[in-house]
C-alpha cells in the first residue's frame, strides 16, 4: 500500500470513528433531555392558601422537579386583593412567592396599586426576573422599574425556552394614573393596539434570532371583550412566532387554547382563573410538542405552611378587633352569586358611599364598583373585613364640583351598562369605574349608545350625543331636586377617582379641594357605622334603595 492510500484509509477510519462518537453523544443527550414543565399562576389576589394554596404548589413544583426541567412563572395581580397585601404593601407576598421559587413573573395592573415607589421596592426583593417588554420610561427621572426585562432566555438541556412579559395598557386607568406620571406627564408609556403587536413581533424575533426554540409570551392583558384590541387573543392573531401565552388579568379558566395567529399557526392559550383555584402546568415535551393542564389538588407543604402561618400571626392580631355590628348580609353579588356591584346598585354600594357622604359631610358622594371588594356577613364587623372591602390603601377627600362634571362623571360610569344584569351565570356589561352613589339618584336609558369620548389611555375626553343617564336628582335637605349643571356641589370619595384620576375619571383632578387625603377608605366605613350609625348597620342597607334605575 502506497503511503497516499495509508494516509486517506487512516483519514476514512478517523472519520467513521467521530461519526460514531457524535452519533453516540447526540444519542445520549436526546436520552438525556427531559421534558420541561412550566408551572403558572395568575390572579392569586392575595388568596395564599386558599385552595390549592402557595403550599400546594410548592409541594407540585418539588414533584415535578424530580423528573423534569421546572420553571414557576406569575402572570400578574399577585400582591393586591386582601387584608395581607394591603397591610404589608405586597410585601408578604413577594416573601411568600420568594419561598416558593418563583422564576419569572409579569406586572399585572394591580401590582402599581401601593405606587411605582412601593412596587420598585418589592421588585428588588423579588428573587424572581420581572419580565416587562411592553411598558417603556419617557421621562427625566428615576425609572422606577428599571429592574425589569424585556425577556429571558434559558436552556434547558438542549433546547432553549424564550420567556417575553406583556403587560395590559388597562393598567393605567385599573389602577391609579398619577402613579405612571411626573407631574402632569405621563412618563411610562404602555403600548397598546398596533404598537403592541409591533413591540412583542420585534421582541419574539430578536429571541428567534438570538435561538430560542421556543417562545412562551407570559401576558397580563385577559380576553374580555371590553379589552379589544389590547386583549391576548388580539396579540396572537397579529404576531407570529409565539408558541404559547400563559394569561391573567380576565380571570378567565382557560386550561388549554388553540388560537390561530397571523400565519395561522395555533398557538397555545392557557389562563388559571383566579385566587389559586387551580396551578398551571404548560409541558414542553422532548418531541417538541406543547400541551397544557390545570392542576387544582396537592398536599400542602409542611415548611411554606409554617411560613405562611408565621407572617399571617404578624398581622391578624391587628386587625382582628371586633369594631362593629351588621344585622344584615351587605353582598357584591345578587341573590344568584353574580357580581352586581359593577353594573348596579347594591346594598353594599348604598353604605359605602352613604359612609364617604356623611363622614366628609358634602351633598353628593361616589365609589367605585371596582373597589369594592368583599361581602360583609351578617354579625361581628372586624377591620379585617373592612380591609377586605376596600384593600387599596385610599384616602378620603372631597372637592367642589359642578353639575355638568358630575353629569359626565356619570355618563362616563354607566358607558358599558346594559339592561340585562347577568346572563348564564356572568355578570353583562360591568365596569369597575360604575359609581355606588349617595345624594343621587337617576336613571340609565341603556337603549341609547354610549357617546363617551376616551384617549388613548382610557381616560374620559367627553360626552358627544346623546345621555343616557336621565332625570338626575340631589338631595337637599330631605328634598330631591333636579341638579343644576352650572351649580355648583361638594363631591366625596376618595383620592383614587377624585385626584387620580382613577378608571379614567378626569373631571374632578383639577378641581379645588376640600379634605385631601384625610382618611384610609376603610376607616370611612368604620367611623360610618360606628359614629353615624351607633355602631350597627340595619335594615335600611338589607337592599338597594333606589338611587339607580335601569332601563
């Protein structure tokens, strides 16, 4: 053999023998790969252990890591909802979620409620990555959330897994707008409509780019129809590129979705629905397919339980007292469990509103449906269950307002009122800017549009066409009359619809003030009770009495 024939035979075994070893090692490590499993939450709303609990899931996550690549991700509205988060400013939460090993999580609206000061505390307690790719900082100051991130990549054996976090421009108006301002600026922008689907299409193909082999969008944006174009299904059916969308913010039981996107790939859909009724399990299977499930059963864990225990011992020694009596059920929902504090007069909405009027002794008082978040029992009241009611921290004010501002304020309350209350089970047409009242009363023509006129963040513009709100009365000493839109009257509620412009409510932000943030909500109500009303609330709050009629 010539000494060219020796060298290409040796060059020939040489090759053989790295085909085998690369066969080989391509072989182990598709034996190797597991499946990954993303674990998800959204909407917890403080409820901690309730259901399958924090405890629950910690005990699920520990399962599903014996076996398998295991990432824990929260879809948003996690520290607000009840007594827990409103006395810790979402603290406990964010300690809790830090025990249990969250990875990634998103902002829903309801974590600016405590301010973007508070939330950019908690953000650098947070063990887990905010994933933010859709709020931008425009202004000269501090960007309060500058430790968030667009995306993440991870590998997880040889694949790469693209998480992206989207937030609902809704945030502006569902929780409070001077929080996302600098004086009268607004400086962090949310995109929404087009702008959304551009922003997340040039996020999904810079993580494609940079290869990621799957991309999961985890979303705070929920499907209602009231939410169009800013709704999760909207964000799929524009962009392409995403293989799933774990979702929040509709509080809707969505255990597994296929929604076609602009290419007409069917892309994963998936939501929890709220409060830990369930955990979900989204599982990336070794042959690259996506399916996902609701898991709503698991022994609780033995140390997140002890923990959990340990801070609630903090707090409920507080706010356990006894300070009131009601003799009647005061409920948010009607008599079939449907919420109606969103899209009618309630017991519940009488008192609260009665509460703000007396306790700022002005002629006409507003809460919002939205803020009002618990039914009261019949029995003891504690201010637990007060917390529970109104868990945002707001304070009580009040201002000079004319008649025709109140007029759109209520024209811009009752914009998605509908004459039917619930149907199959569902609450129709609610909002959580629809205004409880005291010193009113009126009716809603639902027959007639709405002529509400917002920008582009939701907020009120104006009233252009006709009302539907009609034959508007105030009480003046026992008397109704017809109100006045050049008069002029006192207006009470508190600093979240009056100064901030809460669920959109402009008209009264500029106005002259009276009381400035004077009191926390919650302690309206008890002073209410206890100083109006000799401590017990009676039988003129067993129903609604008649302030609101729908037409």
């Amino acid at each position: 053999m010539n000494r060219i024939k020796r060298i290409a035979l040796v060059m020939v075994i040489a090759f053989v023998g790295l085909t085998m070893v690369f066969a080989q090692g391509a072989a182990e490590a598709l034996e190797a790969q597991k499946d990954i499993v993303v674990l998800y939450t959204n909407d917890v709303h403080c409820a901690i252990d309730n259901n399958i609990g924090y405890a629950g899931l910690a005990t699920y996550k520990a399962e599903m890591e014996k076996d398998n690549f295991v990432v824990l991700v929260d879809a948003g509205d996690a520290i607000q909802g009840d007594t827990i988060g409103t006395v810790s400013k979402g603290e406990y939460l964010v300690d809790i979620m830090n025990e249990v090993g969250y990875d990634f999580c998103v902002l829903g609206n309801h974590e600016f409620d405590y301010g973007t000061d508070v939330l950019s505390s908690l953000l650098e307690k947070a063990k887990a990555q905010y994933l933010n790719a859709t709020i931008t900082y425009t202004g000269n100051g501090k960007n309060l959330l500058a430790k968030t991130v667009p995306y993440a990549i991870e590998r997880y054996g040889y694949l790469d897994v693209a998480f992206i976090g989207v937030s609902t421009p809704e945030s502006i108006t569902k929780s409070t707008p001077r929080y996302f301002m600098e004086g009268d600026e607004f400086v962090y922008d949310f995109a929404a409509g087009e702008d959304l689907y551009k922003t997340v299409q040039s996020v999904v193909d810079e993580v494609r780019e940079k290869g990621a082999d799957f991309v999961v969008v985890i979303s705070h944006l929920g499907v209602e129809e009231g939410s169009e174009p800013n709704r999760a299904t909207d964000l799929i059916a524009n962009t392409t590129g995403i293989d799933a969308l774990i979702d929040g913010h509709s509080h809707t039981t969505a255990p597994f979705e296929l929604i076609a996107d602009k290419s007409g790939k069917k892309v994963v859909y998936t939501q929890t629905g709220t409060k830990l009724n369930a955990i979900g399990k989204l599982t990336i299977t070794k042959d690259g397919s996506i399916k996902a499930e609701l898991v709503s059963e698991a022994e609780k864990d033995p140390e997140v339980t002890a923990f959990i225990e340990n801070l609630k011992s903090e707090y409920e020694s507080l706010v356990n007292t006894v300070v009131a009596h009601t003799a009647v059920e005061l409920s948010i929902t009607d008599e079939n469990g449907v919420r109606a504090v969103r899209n009618r007069e309630t017991a519940i909405g009488d008192l609260c509103a009665d509460a703000y009027r007396a306790v700022a002794d002005t002629d006409i008082a507003f809460v919002n449906g939205g803020g009002i978040r618990a039914t009261i029992k019949k029995g003891d009241i504690t201010t637990a269950n007060m917390i529970s009611v109104h868990p945002y921290g707001n304070y009580l004010c009040s201002c000079y307002a004319t008649g025709a501002e109140i007029l759109d304020a209520l024209e811009h309350s009752v914009a998605n009122t509908q004459a039917v209350a619930a149907q199959d089970g569902k609450a129709v047409g609610e909002s959580g800017g629809f205004l409880q009242v005291s010193g009113l009363k009126f009716t809603i023509d639902t027959s007639i549009p709405s002529s509400v006129k917002k920008d582009d963040k939701g907020l009120f513009v104006a009233v252009e066409g006709e009302r539907r709100v009609k034959d508007v009365y105030v009480e003046k000493n026992g008397e109704w009359e017809p109100i006045d839109p050049e008069a002029t009257y006192t207006v009470a509620c508190h600093n979240y619809m009056l100064q901030d412009m809460g669920d959109g409510y402009t008209m009264f932000a500029d106005n002259q003030y009276i009381l400035d943030n004077v009191m926390l909500d919650n302690q309206v109500i008890i002073t209410y009770i206890c100083d109006f009303l000799g401590g017990n609330v009676g039988e003129e709050y067993s129903a609604p009495q008649g302030r609101i009629t729908i037409i």
